[in-house]
C-alpha cells in the first residue's frame, strides 16, 4: 500500500497565514477569492485554525498566541500581505 504525504483534499503546497486578524483576512478572500471557509478553531475568541477552500485549494489561517507577534500583518485597505520580518 502506498502512503501519501499529502493528506487527501489537499495540494502539493498549502499556505498558513498567521496574523493578527483573523477575521478580516477571511472575509477578504470571500470578497476577493470566492473563498469559503471550511474550518474553524476558537479558544478564548481567538482564532487558532481556519481553514479556506478556494476553488481546489484550501488556505490555512491562524491567530498568534500569548501577545506574541506575528509574522506580518493583514491589510484590506491595501489588498496586500505586508511582511515585518
């Protein structure tokens, strides 16, 4: 029997975005995308997984923890994934 790596419904590559705002980075990519989310994870209101489906692909999207910060912030007023790294 042959094993895949890659979990069935998914692609060879999934992005995961991790930002502050969870949220609005979902309802961006409805907006944009088409998207429709397939997947959520609360603790404490906080977003700790969401998955998207965006026509054959799925977007993972997560919320940092603890106060720490994350990788980039999510802006819908410029449409773009701005980096702080």
């Amino acid at each position: 029997m042959t094993v895949s790596a890659i979990a069935e419904g998914y692609n060879s590559v999934t992005a995961f975005f991790h930002v502050r705002d969870a949220d609005r980075l979902i309802a961006f990519l409805r907006v944009a995308f088409g998207a429709e989310e397939t997947q959520r994870t609360l603790d404490a209101g906080r977003v700790v997984h969401a998955e998207v489906s965006i026509g054959d692909s799925r977007v993972m999207i997560g919320e940092p923890w603890g106060g720490g910060s994350s990788l980039g912030v999510f802006s819908t007023h410029t449409s773009m994934w701005k980096t702080s790294m």
